[in-house]
C-alpha cells in the first residue's frame, strides 16, 4: 500500500503527482529530464527525512542529473531511469542541473 506523508508530500502529490513512499517509508520524487529541461523543475522534500529522486531520460541524447552542493553526479542513456538517494538535509534551497543541457536543465529541491 502506497501512503504520502507530510504537507510538503501532500502539495507535490497535488501539484506534480511525483511523491510517492514505498514499505520503507522512503519518499520517492519522479524527475524527467526532456526536451533539455527537468520537469517538475523544483522538488520540495521534508527537512530531516531521508528520500530519492527517480530520474528519467525522455531526451534524444544522455543527460546528467547533478547537484555540486549535494556532491551527486548521475548519467543517464536516452530512455534510462535511475534513481538517486539522499541523506536527510537541513532546510534549504539545493540547485541541480543536466551536464548536457547546462542553460536550460535546472532545478532546485526545497528543503522545508
């Protein structure tokens, strides 16, 4: 059984349909990197509560997912999914972006 946690959970559900927790209580935040963008382009997650972000590459060519302030890095191949992990983080606003796509794949996960 799928259940959703938290108002930040409750919002992204209702905005993006993209949280989801699985058996281990672990959020889950889908991110799709197309057309050179990642759609949703802010992901808010609960501060304290560790969680990852599924990743897929909808584009023609490869995309990175990566954040030098979080010191995550991940490539994904055309129609690849990966999922990234994230230790619980304090309050904030944590940039990422697409090494393939540096102008135009940017995102931010809020921390609340």
């Amino acid at each position: 059984m799928t259940r959703f946690r938290g108002p930040a959970c409750a919002v992204a559900l209702l905005l993006f349909g993209t949280a989801t927790a699985g058996a281990d209580e672990t959020l889950t935040y889908k991110l799709l990197a197309k057309d050179g963008r990642f759609h949703p382009e802010t992901i808010e997650a609960p501060a304290g509560k560790r969680f990852r972000i599924e990743v897929t590459n909808a584009n023609e060519g490869p995309e990175e997912f990566e954040s030098t302030e979080l010191y995550k890095e991940v490539v994904l191949a055309p129609g690849v999914t990966r999922t990234v992990v994230f230790a619980p983080l304090k309050p904030g606003v944590y940039r990422f972006f697409g090494e393939f796509h540096p102008e135009t794949a940017r995102g931010r996960i809020v921390v609340k």
